[in-house]
C-alpha cells in the first residue's frame, strides 16, 4: 500500500552516499520540488513496482 499525499508524514534518518545526495537535490530543484518530495515520489513508485515481488 502507498500512502496519499495527505497522509500524515513522519521524519527519519537514512545515510546516504554525499553524491548522491547532492545530486538528488540539484533534481528536486531541476523539477521544481522539494527533497522531501522527490525521496517520497521515488520510494513510492519503487514500493509500487515491487508489490507483489520479493523486496
């Protein structure tokens, strides 16, 4: 199940490779979105990818 954009929002850490942080956020800016919004878009569509398959 994939949550709504109205669905109450949590905060957590993930450790991530700095180039590649900094590269998702020149694309959240690129795209006109915020980091938060971006990292939600892209865990969303691979959890909708992946449903039903092994994760």
């Amino acid at each position: 199940m994939v949550a709504s954009a109205s669905s109450p929002k949590v905060q957590f850490n993930v450790y991530l490779p700095a180039e590649l942080v900094r590269d998702l956020k020149h694309r959240a800016i690129d795209e006109g979105v915020s980091l938060s919004a971006l990292v939600e878009r892209i865990a969303a569509q691979y959890v909708s990818d992946t449903e039903g398959g092994t994760r």
